[in-house]
C-alpha cells in the first residue's frame, strides 16, 4: 500500500505536548452508491453541470491563486475524498465526527435547532447542556465545492483525542439545504487552513492549539492510507504537534507555503513517463486533504488523461482497462526541485462493481 506524509508547518516552536490521532479509511460513499446502483442518479442530481461536462468538480469554485501526551482516534473516508475522525465540544462532552479539512478553517458541527434532512441524519450540538457554553450568535455562511451550509457562531471547549482547547470558536450549522451533507459520514469539519480561509471570527482550532501552548511544535502531519479493492481498509494517523519518522525515510523535503489561506505551494512542472511535460513554467498548487484526488485545469488534465489511455463514463469519472494497470506511464511531479513519481496503482483506483472490476482515474478536472 503507498504511503503519504504530509507535513505542514506554522510559527513558531512551543511547549507542552503531542497528540496521535490513528486514521482508519472505510468504503467510501461513492463506493457504496456505485454498488447500488445510485451513483449516476446522485451526480445528476447533486453535481448537474459537472456531470453533463463529464467530469466532477472537487474544488470549491472561485478558489484564491493559487510531552509527549498521546491519545487515539479513528478516520475514515467520505466519497473517496475524505478522512473523518471523533472531537467534543462542550462540557460535558458532546461526540462528533468530523473531517480534518486542510482545504477550509472552519468548526462546525450541526446545531439541535437544525431541521434540514441533513441534520436529522446526524448528531447535533445541544448548547443548553453543556456548562461551557458561550453564545456568540453571529451568522456565517460556507460554500464548498459540493454543498453549503448557514448558521450561527458561538465559543466552546473543543475535546481533540487528549488534548483540551478552551474558548474555541465554532459554528453551529442551521440550514444545510440539498441532500449531500444528509449522504456524509461525518457531522462537520474541522478546517486546517489558514486564518484567511475563515467565515467563522476568531482563533482557528490550530491556532488556539498554538496560541494555549499544547504542542511542542507548531506542526501537523498526516499520514494517509487507501483502501483495498476488497474494501478492507488499513490504519493512517494524523499527528498534532510533531512527526514520526516509522511513517518516512531519508529527509523530510520542505516546501514554502506560496499563499498564506489555502496550503498553496509551487508545483515546478508535471510530467507523464517522464518524456510529456505539463506546467513547464511552474504553476500553483494546494495541499488538500478534505480530497484524496488529483486536480487541474481542464486542458492540461484531460490531455494527461488521454496519454494515459482514460475514457469518460457515464458517471462523469475517467476509468481505465484494469488489466492495462502494470503497463500504463508513471505520472511525476517536481515539487521544490524533487520529483515525486506516482505509479499506476497510486493514481488509480481499483474496486468490484457487480463482481466486475473498475479502475477508476484519481486525476479529475477541476
């Protein structure tokens, strides 16, 4: 199974501890909808124009230029793009799920005043039991690349593993209209961007980890897993407050952040079987992981995808011949002077549909 480390750096060094968080990645939603039989009926209804393009959208549109104390807790995967894990809010705790998001900077979790159908399918944050609470009650409103969601802001102690955040600004969601958020696995998100990012006022949930001195460095890694074809899945971790090296060799590489909202970074050029080069004049790039998919301009993508021999179905994803997998190009990315090469089995995923074999491309247009 591959392996990714990703490390993301902020400020200033601190004291205190370090917490471990193991990930866990489950069947995915599109999975599941796709063995059913739905899939192709929930991206008409919930993706429209990509899905007449023939392709899903996975960003956000308008996206900007681009101690040693440790405890548990487990991640999975939402429509093969995102990786969920327990928090509490409150006093006494209340449990959510939520995705550990370094595309947004946001917490929020649906409030019990909630009535849209996605709230009802999730746990909800009842204020009037917990001792902490602090109404705020400003509005906010988010729009992501798939879903939106309005309510209102108030201040919590925010529960991560061991680790105990006081007065951390929140949201609680009162409206999530549509049905994508009712399909989700997980009740909220927990953004780890930067402040930019924010709709939610305040200290983001990493900066008040920084800000109250939790950590012994202001750094985060992920390491993340993919599931088997037989869905199965394998243990990942996320990490607050340092790295492991038993998930790495040799060096860590460091790249400098190029955008201070997203996790923007220069992508030098991008390369397929080393000999078809893209980006030749470097171009910008954000490290996501609320998506475990490979994005890019319409062009530049859809030329990669045909070098690779994808055609479109009728799902709007690229999908490959499975027996064509050991015989298909390395795909490179040089990142701060270093390639990165991904494999056939890297880029694409393999998984049983009706006893039948799909391997879908993890590289969309965005």
């Amino acid at each position: 199974m591959p392996r990714l480390l990703l490390l993301l750096l902020i400020g200033t060094w601190t004291s205190s501890a370090m917490i471990r968080i193991p990930l866990k990645q489950m069947l995915s939603i599109r999975t599941n909808l796709r063995a059913s039989g739905l899939l192709e009926d929930f991206l008409k209804d919930h993706h429209p124009d990509a899905f007449s393009r023939r392709y899903v959208q996975c960003f956000p549109p308008g996206t900007p230029s681009m101690q040693l104390d440790r405890s548990q807790e487990r991640i999975h995967n939402f429509m093969d793009t995102q990786f969920y894990g327990e928090i509490s809010l409150g006093t006494p705790a209340q449990n959510f799920s939520v995705i550990f998001d370094t595309g947004s900077a946001d917490l929020w979790v649906p409030s019990s005043y909630c009535v849209s159908q996605a709230c009802v399918t999730h746990r909800h944050f009842k204020a009037f039991e917990s001792s902490s609470f602090q109404h705020d009650g400003r509005s906010f409103g988010i729009h992501y690349g798939s879903g939106q969601l309005l309510g209102v802001t108030a201040k919590e102690t925010l529960t991560i593993g061991n680790m105990t955040i006081e007065n951390q600004e929140f949201g609680e969601s009162v409206y999530e209209p549509g049905s994508t958020f009712a399909f989700a696995k997980f009740d909220g998100v927990l953004g780890l961007g930067y402040p930019a990012l924010a709709e939610v006022s305040g200290k983001t949930v990493f900066d008040n980890i920084i800000a109250q001195k939790k950590v012994d460095q202001a750094v985060f890694s992920f390491y993340l897993t993919r599931s088997k074809a037989d869905g199965s899945s394998s243990e990942g971790e996320l990490l607050i407050g340092g790295t492991d090296k038993e998930f790495y060799s040799g060096e860590i590489h460091w790249i400098p952040v190029t955008d201070q909202g997203y996790w923007q970074i220069q992508i030098d050029s991008v390369a397929v079987q080393g000999a078809t080069s893209f980006c030749l004049k470097g171009c910008q790039g954000i490290v996501d992981t609320g998506t475990s998919l490979l994005g890019g301009p319409l062009t530049e993508i859809l030329t990669i995808q045909q070098f690779i021999g994808a055609t479109p179905s009728s799902t709007g994803e690229f999908v490959l011949d499975c027996a064509r997998l050991s015989s298909l190009p390395q795909v490179t990315f040089v990142l701060g002077g270093k390639e990165y090469t991904l494999t056939p089995q890297q880029y694409v995923r393999k998984e049983t549909q009706r006893g039948h074999e799909l391997c879908p491309l993890l590289i969309p247009v965005i």
